[in-house]
C-alpha cells in the first residue's frame, strides 16, 4: 500500500488531510490516486484552494491544458484577486489562443 493509502484510515477527511495526502501521492508517481485526493479536499471544503490549482497542475501535465484551465478558472472565481490563479488562467488562455472574458 501507498503512503497515501496508509494514512488514510487515521486522518480525519477534511481539506488540508486531503491535499496532503494527495500531494503525497503525486510525489510517489500516483496521478490517479493524487487527483482522487485532490478531489476529495474540494469536496470537503470547496473554497479550499491549493486544491484546484493542484488539479489543475495534474491537468495540464497530463497533456490537458483545456482541463487545467478549467480548475484553474474556479479557483479564481472563488478567489477573484488571488495573483498566482490570474496568471495561471491568463498564460493558458495565451497559450491556447483565447481572449480574456
């Protein structure tokens, strides 16, 4: 079993647990474990940030810019003045050739 896994049975299923837990699992090569994790912490707390740029990062490592952007978009709207998701957005709508809303 993973480290991830492991640790699941003692913490508590809250947002910051989980983002651990998930970045646990990235850093072990497990994207798919790590994304599961990510997804928990927003289900636990959806304002919780370090998740959606977290999913947005496996995203667009994961060949999909479209997909990142979109996390990347709900983190700025949940937190409109939050400088590292503006330039997140704004360099994947470069990228991808789009305007700013």
């Amino acid at each position: 079993r993973s480290a991830a896994e492991q640790a699941q049975a003692t913490l508590a299923p809250h947002a910051p647990s989980a983002q651990y837990l998930g970045t646990l699992a990235r850093s072990e090569g497990d994207a798919v474990a790590a994304e599961r994790w990510f997804t928990r912490a927003i289900a636990a707390d959806s304002a919780y940030l370090p998740a959606w740029a977290s999913l947005g990062e496996l995203a667009e490592r994961d060949g999909d810019p479209e997909g990142a952007l979109l996390y990347w978009e709900e983190g700025l709207r949940r937190s409109p003045g939050q400088a590292w998701f503006q330039q997140a957005v704004q360099r994947l709508r470069d990228s991808l050739g789009l305007s700013t809303p």
